[in-house]
C-alpha cells in the first residue's frame, strides 16, 4: 500500500512538474555526459600508457656526415667508435636496465623511413646518408631511460640519445588536458544540475503543500512525506545519467569502434565495452546528486 | 487527556506571551470549549498539544506523555492520535470525498482492504452516505466539513481538535456539525473546539474554558460564552 501511496505520489508530482522534470534530466544529462567523457580521456590515457610503456624503446642515434651536435665534431661514427658503444650496451654494467640491443643501419632506417612516410612526397628525397644509423635499446624498466642517457650521450661517435616517452608524455598532457577541461565543464553542469533539482523540489513542494500539510497532520511519517520528493528528483537524475550512457556508447561506438581503430591501427583505443564499465559510476553519481541535493532542499521547504 | 502545567508560549520575547502560566487538565472523554477574543491563545493552546510548537516555560502532557520528550521521529505517532479540523476545511480539491479520507489513511500505510472497510462506515458517521464519489467543489460548505471531519476521526484518535468548524458556516448548518462532534464524543474521543460561536456554545452546555490575553480566566463546568463585551468582540 506504502509503495502504490508513493509512487501514485510521484506520478502526479511529476506529471504536475513536467518542465522543471524535463530540465532536470537534460541538465544530468549533459553534466554526466562530461564526467563520463573526462573519464573515457583518463581510461584511455591509462591504456595508451599501459600499452606504450611496454614498448618504449631508447634510440642511440651515431653520428652522420650531417650531424650537427658537437659530439659529431670529428665526422661520421668510426668503426671502433661503434664496437665500443655496442660493448658497453651489452657489458655487465648496463645488464641490469637493457633488455636488447639491435642496431639499425642506416639502409634500414630508410627501409623504416619509406614505410612509415609511404604516403609523403618527400621519400623520394630521401636518401639512406642523410638517416641516421642507430642502436634500438629496449630497456627493463622503461623509467630508466635516464640511465642511458647519461652514459651514452656524450659519448664518441653519439649523436643523440632519444627517449620516444617524450613524444608520448606530449600526447597525454594533451589528453590530461582534455579530460580537465570536460571535467571543468561537468562541474559546472553539476553546479547547475544541484541548483535545479533544488528549485523543483521548491516548486513541487510548493504545489504539494496542501497534501503534505495534511500528510503531517494525521500523523504521516518523515520518510512517507519526503520520499515522493526525493524520489522525483532521482529519476529524473537516473534518466538523464541513462541517456548520458547511451550518449557515450554511442559516440565511442562511432568514434572509436567505427573511426579511429581503423584510421590508427597502431594505438590501443578503449573499447565501446569499457564504456559500460561507467555506466553504473553515472548512474550512481546522478543518483546521489539529486538524493542529497533534494534532501538539503526539504530540510528547508518541507516541514515535517 | 490533555494537561497544561504552568505553560508560557512567547513567539517574540519583547511582546505578551501568547499562552502566559496556562494550566488546564482535560479528562478523557470530555467535550471542551475553548473560547476568547482572536490572539487570546486558542490557536497556541491547539499547536502546542500537537507539537508544533515548543512551550517556552512549563510542559505540555498528552495522553500521560510530556511532549517535549517525544522526540521528532516520534512525533507523528503523536498527531496519529490527534484528529484536527479547521474552519476553511482543507481538503484536497482534486481528490474524491472518498479519498479525501483514505488520504489519512494511506500515508500512514493502512492496507487498501482496511481503508475499504472503514471510509464507508466513517463517512455514514458524518452523514454522507452515497457521496463518496463527489469533488469537494460539488459539496456544500457543511458537506466539506463533514469530509475533514470523517478524515480527521478515520484513523480513531484519542483527541479531536477543532479550531473553529463552524466558523464559515451558517447555523443551521453550524448545528448539523456539533451533533457530529457531539456523537464522536459519546463515542469515547475527547473533544476541543475552539470557537467564537456563543449560540452552539450556549445551546451544548459543554465545559467552557476562556482564554485571555493568554490567560485562563474562566473554567466552568457547564458554562456559557459569557455575557462580557470583550469576550464577544472577537
């Protein structure tokens, strides 16, 4: 009987409140969409990380008749200078960071160089001398990428020691970026989502006053006259964390599924699936927003 | 029933208390009538037995308890055994007589069968059989009355208050009321009824208690509304 009495109540709350309902879901809704965006940037910051990391790789480049670093001052990489820096690599020192060594002539380079550059004109210009010979370290612990290249950079014969974690910590400063600013802008939402579900809750309970005068005159309990409140608020909320998840599975669908693991088959993209992973998250937060948001509310509108 | 021990109500501590050193003991059973100017107290005296407001000196007894130990969450068992009714009736416009009264007993979760069995016998009490269909726009201002009335006694409460029931009906109509409220108290339920109306006061014969300037002035068994001026001016 309880539970027919409240949702009956909900039901004409709601149907009474339409528009500020409306709103509500719409405004959960964005503001979700945002928190769940600024969490898809994170899981696929953690991912790329995850899956770079392992395969980040330090890159010895010797020098060329072109370099220009002082440490190419006497010309190109000798022989010698190069059976040394190979030995080192490979010495009793360094075992504890290197997992392997290959070299890369610079034949191959330009083999990697085409490859990599097929669709550009300037392959064509490109000759093997101008590339570059190198050592391909991977290491043990890819955060030690410091330890090499302190002892190799100013070596003879060294050009430059690169690590491709700089180019890869470019990236996700660039993804950290984005999911603050969708976090930015999901606060704002928030702020907005907690300020209308309080105004509804006013309004309803302003329109409901007769009903819960009496509530309270014959004796109804806290719970029996507030819950209908609360409750419209965290369905509306719910709808709209819904709608934000369907929002987000549909765009990763479409963007990450259908778009970008096919145009860069070379990254780890989270998948439509790890989407769903947020939904609960959404649900919840939507949930609890308007739940506190609308209890704070009656505490002031509607006495009990 | 409802004792007043030595009560002060000040809403605003630079003005006169609205109830100043009030004593009172209603027994169970008896019918009493409040009466006095408008600001005399009477409307205090009602929110303070329901706890709607704190007495500021003195405690407050209902049914054997000081309602100022009732703590909050408790406080609806309290008004479940308070039945009130008021002059402009307040009954819910868009709902039927029938479920004007079932309201009362729905939210404090009364199952649809027991709500089923009682309403009909309610309202026969208040004499309106065969109306539990009508709107309240479609009753007479007796008839809607009678409605808060039946929801005011539907979930069988000890006390009933009434805060001037009468005051927006004629008399004829007026004394269609007190005969309900009359019964109701033969029934066993204690009655207060606040009121400006010296005719029904002077026809029931009732105890009368007098308040003024938040004061008892006058307690008499079988009293009348008191012939003073300013008694009347109200």
């Amino acid at each position: 009987m309880r539970v027919a009495f409240i949702l009956s109540e909900i039901g004409s709350g709601i149907r009474r409140n339409l528009s500020m309902v409306t709103s509500v879901i719409l405004v959960t809704f964005i503001s979700l969409t945002f928190v769940g965006a600024a969490g898809l940037f994170q899981l696929q910051i953690n991912q790329m990380k995850g899956y770079w990391y392992d395969r980040v790789q330090v890159t010895i480049y010797l020098c060329v008749d072109n370099s220009s670093e002082a440490s190419c001052a006497a010309g190109p990489v000798t022989e010698d200078q190069r059976a040394a820096i190979e030995a080192r690599l490979e010495s009793d020192q360094f075992a504890p960071y290197v997992d392997t060594v290959t070299h890369e002539t610079q034949e191959e380079a330009l083999v990697h160089f085409r490859d990599q550059f097929a669709n550009s004109p300037i392959v064509d210009s490109v000759t093997a001398e101008q590339l570059p010979e190198s050592f391909r370290v991977s290491l043990v612990d890819a955060e030690k990428y410091e330890v090499i290249d302190e002892a190799f950079s100013s070596e003879p014969g060294v050009d430059a020691v690169s690590d491709q974690r700089d180019f890869l910590e470019a990236i996700f400063r660039y993804m950290n970026w984005a999911s603050v600013v969708a976090l930015a802008i999901a606060g704002i939402m928030t702020f907005c989502a907690i300020l209308l579900i309080a105004t509804t809750i006013r309004l309803s309970a302003f329109s409901r006053r007769r009903e819960t005068g009496i509530m309270r005159l014959v004796g109804a309990s806290k719970a029996i006259i507030q819950l209908p409140f609360i409750l419209e608020g965290v369905i509306a909320a719910v709808i709209g964390a819904v709608l934000a998840s369907a929002t987000l599975w549909g765009a990763s669908r479409f963007l990450i599924d259908g778009w970008l693991v096919n145009t860069f088959p070379q990254t780890a993209f989270i998948s439509s699936q790890q989407v769903l992973l947020l939904v609960p998250v959404l649900i919840l937060l939507g949930a609890l927003l308007a739940g506190i948001s609308s209890l704070l509310t009656l505490r002031r509108y509607v006495k009990v | 029933m409802i004792r007043f021990d030595d009560v002060t109500k000040t809403y605003d501590p630079t003005s006169q208390p609205a109830l100043d050193a009030v004593s009172l003991d209603i027994d169970r059973g008896e019918f009493v009538f409040l009466v006095g100017a408008s600001g005399s107290g009477k409307s205090t005296f009602i929110r303070l037995v329901l706890k709607e407001d704190r007495a500021s000196r003195g405690a407050v007894y209902v049914a054997g308890q000081n309602v100022a130990n009732i703590p909050s969450w408790r406080v609806p068992r309290l008004r479940r055994g308070i039945g009130v009714v008021f002059q402009d009736f307040r009954l819910l416009p868009n709902k039927t007589v029938f479920a004007n009264v079932a309201f009362a007993m729905q939210v404090i979760g009364r199952s649809r069968a027991v709500i089923r069995e009682t309403v009909p016998d309610v309202l026969a009490t208040v004499g309106l059989e065969g109306k539990d269909n009508r709107m309240p726009h479609e009753l007479s201002g007796g008839e809607q009355q009678r409605v808060a009335i039946a929801r005011a006694i539907v979930n069988r409460p000890g006390i009933l208050l009434a805060d001037e029931p009468t005051g927006n009906l004629d008399p004829t109509t007026s004394m269609g009321i007190m005969k309900i409220l009359d019964t109701i108290n033969q029934n066993g339920t204690t009655v207060v009824m606040a009121t400006h109306d010296d005719d029904i006061v002077n026809t029931m014969r009732k105890r009368v208690v007098e308040l003024r300037g938040g004061s008892v002035v006058r307690d008499d068994a079988q009293g009348i509304y008191a012939g003073r001026p300013e008694a009347m001016a109200g």
